[in-house]
C-alpha cells in the first residue's frame, strides 16, 4: 500500500507503534503547504487476538 500525503497549508502527521520503519524511528514529514510525501508499507502480521497488527514502512519524503 501507499499513502501520498500532499500538505495544503500547514500539516501535522503522526504514526502509531504499528508502524515499523527501517531506522527504528518515524519519518520527519515536511509540514510546508505543498510538500508531497510517500509512505509505502506492507502488511506483515494481520490484528486478531492478542496479537497487533505490524506494518512495515518506508518513506520517501518533500517532493516539493
């Protein structure tokens, strides 16, 4: 999956522990109007009972 993140005006986003980024740590988005970000991620363990979903994640970020 890809989420494209294009800010109008200021923008603010934030991830959950689900998300599993390579260096360990979330991106830093930019929060400038028009900055364009790509997070991709794949499904790696589905929520079901006592277990919590995991996405792994990348990010490309400021295209702008």
């Amino acid at each position: 999956h890809v989420l494209r993140i294009v800010n109008s005006g200021v923008s603010t986003v934030t991830f959950n522990s689900y998300f599993k980024f390579p260096s360990g740590a979330s991106p830093a988005l930019p929060t400038a109007s028009g900055a364009i970000s790509l997070i991709s991620f794949t499904v790696h363990t589905q929520g079901r009972v006592g277990v919590a979903s995991v996405f792994l994640a990348g990010a490309s970020v400021n295209f702008s």
